[in-house]
C-alpha cells in the first residue's frame, strides 16, 4: 500500500456492523423480520406500498443516526491522511464514512439522509429533516411523493460517482475490498476491474466472497480490528495522536 501511487477502497455494510447497523445479509430484525432488503429497496415496492418502504428507511436512519463510527471507520480516515492519492468509494448509504472524518467519499448507492422526488420527470432533491414521519413527504416542486435518495435494485448509479470509481478502479495499483459480499453489481464488478489490470487485490472480511479467491491477500476478521493495525503498519502514530 506504501508503494502504491493510488489505492482505491471500496467498502460495504459490513464496515457498518461494527456501528451497530445491520448488513443486508443479516436477518431484517424485529418489526421488519418478515421482509427481505432486496424486496423493499425497489421502485415497485415503494408504487406498492410507499409508507412501508418509508418507515423502513425512517427506522433506519434513526439506527443510524444514534449509531457512531466505529474503529474501522476512523482508520479508513487515517489512511487517507497518510496516502495521498487514497479514494474511497462506498456502497453503504449511513455517511459513517463521513462522520468518521474521510473525505471525498463516492457514494455508489447514494445516501440514507438525502430524499429525491419520486416523479421520474421531476428528481427535485432535498435533505430529510424528519426522522418520525410515517408517510412520505410531498415534493415541493411538483407534488410527487418524496423518496429517499439511495438507488434501489433495478436503478442505475450516479453516472459521475460509477465513472470515478471506474476511472479510479482502472488507473489504482492496490485495490482494497472490505466489508463487502462483492455480488452487487455494478459497484462488484470494479475489483474485477482491477483484478484485469493486474494491480494488487486485498480483502478484509471475516466471511469468505467471490473476491476470497482471487485476491492477493486476504485478512479473514473484521475491519474494526484489522484496518487500524494496517493504519498503524502503515502510518505509524504521530507524535500529536491525531489518528486515534
Ligand atoms: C442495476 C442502497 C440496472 C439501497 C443498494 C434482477 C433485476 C434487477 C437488477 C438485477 C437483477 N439481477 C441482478 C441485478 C443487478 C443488481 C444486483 O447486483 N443484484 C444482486 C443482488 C445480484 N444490481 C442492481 O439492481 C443495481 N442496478 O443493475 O440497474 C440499470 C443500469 C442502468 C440504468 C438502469 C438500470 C443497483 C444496485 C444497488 C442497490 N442498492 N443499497 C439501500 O441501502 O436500501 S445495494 C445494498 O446491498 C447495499 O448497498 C450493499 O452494498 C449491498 C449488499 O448488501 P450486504 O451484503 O449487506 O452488504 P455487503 O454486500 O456489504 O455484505 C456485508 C459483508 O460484510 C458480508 O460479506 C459480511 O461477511 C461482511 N462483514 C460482516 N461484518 C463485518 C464484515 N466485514 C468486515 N468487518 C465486519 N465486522
């Protein structure tokens, strides 16, 4: 990684566990046990149902925002201080990533705290500024229901975000997967961008993925440990404590 003149990251839900916020792949839990992630984050269940899907993303964003990031988080901001030419793309949508400190964050699948007009013609988007509400804001602008801003299945991603991670997949020297089950595509398909030009793969996950077996190297546990040991390999500790 110290050799590298650009390392990209790109992290999943499972840099967030350690937050607290349940991956895709773990069971939905309480009230929402008796749905699957992959059958409420779709355009068609919020035309079918939008204040479930609504009140799905309300409890989320309120999981997030009494959440805090965690070790793994903060280590990914510590890297970025100390490898110049670092990016970090996300596919997770609770801004952690950001909270924690990292900048210039790509996010692929957009963010939890965001909604967009649900009108196809319309797109007006503003923040979400209430966390209770059951049902669905109206769009200022044309009086569509509002949606959260996150891309759902069956949605394509912001064309500017996928083209710097694209770029960026194709022009790093080390790419490093962590806390992502890699089969959501498009944003999987960039380490196998990087797996084709040769560059180094490196994964963090404590479960293995399709990555598991072409990666250079593999760290099998969880990121909150592993990525501040690989912060302190790497950027050992300033005399000021600024990575803590
Ligand atoms: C697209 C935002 C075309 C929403 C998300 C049939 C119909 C339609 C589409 C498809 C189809 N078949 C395939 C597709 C394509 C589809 C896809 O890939 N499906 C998969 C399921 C096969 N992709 C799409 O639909 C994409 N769009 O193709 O549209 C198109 C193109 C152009 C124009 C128009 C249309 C859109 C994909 C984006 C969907 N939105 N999120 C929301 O959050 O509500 S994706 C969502 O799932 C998350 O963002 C996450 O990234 C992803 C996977 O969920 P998880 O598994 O929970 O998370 P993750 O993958 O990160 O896995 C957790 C990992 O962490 C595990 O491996 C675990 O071991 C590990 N872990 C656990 N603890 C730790 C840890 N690791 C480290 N430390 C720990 N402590």
């Amino acid at each position: 990684m110290a050799a590298a003149r650009q390392v990209l990251v790109i992290s999943g839900a499972g840099v967030s566990a350690e937050s607290g916020i349940p991956t895709f792949r773990d069971a939905m839990q309480g009230l929402w046990s008796r749905y699957k992630p992959e059958d409420l984050a779709t355009p068609a269940a919020f035309a079918r149902q939008p204040e479930v899907v609504w009140q799905w993303y309300q409890w989320r964003r309120r999981l997030v925002v009494d959440a805090q990031p965690n070790p793994g988080h903060r280590a990914l901001a510590g890297l970025q201080d100390c490898l110049p030419g670092m990016l970090l793309v996300t596919q997770n949508v609770d801004g952690l990533h950001q909270r924690a400190g990292s900048k210039d964050v790509i996010e692929l699948h957009g963010n939890l705290f965001e909604n967009q007009c649900s009108a196809s013609d319309c797109r007006h988007m503003a923040p979400n500024t209430d966390l209770e509400a059951t049902t669905p804001p109206l769009c200022p602008s044309c009086g569509a229901l509002m949606r959260p801003g996150v891309v759902w299945f069956g949605e394509g991603l912001p064309e500017a975000a996928l083209a710097r991670a694209r770029q960026a997949a194709s022009g790093c020297q080390l790419l490093l997967s962590v806390g992502t089950s890699a089969v959501v595509y498009p944003a999987a398909d960039l380490a196998w961008m990087v797996k084709r030009t040769g560059a180094v793969l490196v994964e963090i996950n404590p479960e293995t993925t399709p990555l598991t077996a072409v990666a250079d190297f593999v760290f099998p546990g969880p990121a909150g440990e592993i990525l501040p040991a690989i912060l302190r390999a790497l950027c050992p500790e300033p005399s000021d404590g600024a990575h803590t």
